[in-house]
C-alpha cells in the first residue's frame, strides 16, 4: 500500500515555517481509522528535531493538543527521502501495542 493512499501529513512545531518537516502522520495501514505518526532525526529542511521527551511531557498536558488522536513512538526515526513518494523510514513503525500496524515505510509503500 502507497503512504500517498494513506492521507499523510507532514509534521512540524509551532512556529516553524511551513516548509519544515519534521515528522510524518498518517492512517494506520492495518485499519486506516487511527492516525500514526513519527518524528525524523533529520527533518527536512534543515532544522533541528523534536525534543521527544519535551514533546511528550508537554502532550500529557495539554487539552486537545494536536496529536491527542496519533500514536506517536518514541524514538527518531532515520528519513531518506523528501516526499510521501519516495520516504523510507527505519526502524520498523511498531504500533501493535495499541491494535494498529506493525510494518515498515520503503520507497513511499508500507509494507
């Protein structure tokens, strides 16, 4: 399945030009009901990353914070890639936890 069929989104913060990205969401491939989402160690355009622990601490607490509806991991995911057509992503996106897929982002398909 093609991560374009999947609605995806780029992700950025508050403040950030529109051109920076620095993570992806999109509907899980398994129910396509939830949203997923992850952070780049290397956003596109330049950036610095997301400060996860930050993130999450700050996403605890806020009401109806953006992300409140997406499985967001833990840890920074390796991008190559600049679109949703060609994005490879590792490791594996594992969100089995919570009922959702478990699989991997090559070359724009989730497999």
């Amino acid at each position: 399945m093609r991560l374009s069929t999947l609605d995806p989104h780029w992700v950025n913060e508050d403040g950030d030009h529109d051109t920076v990205k620095k993570g992806v969401t999109f509907l899980c491939p398994h129910c396509q009901q939830r949203r997923l989402g992850v952070f780049f160690d290397a956003p596109i355009c330049g950036s610095p990353p997301v400060d996860l622990v930050a993130f999450n601490r700050d996403r605890l607490r806020a009401d109806g914070h953006p992300f409140d509806d997406i499985h967001v991991g833990r840890i920074l995911w390796h991008r190559v890639g600049e679109t949703f057509e060609d994005l490879t992503l590792t490791p594996s996106i594992d969100a089995s936890a919570f009922g959702c897929w478990h699989g991997n982002i090559t070359a724009g398909e989730a497999t």
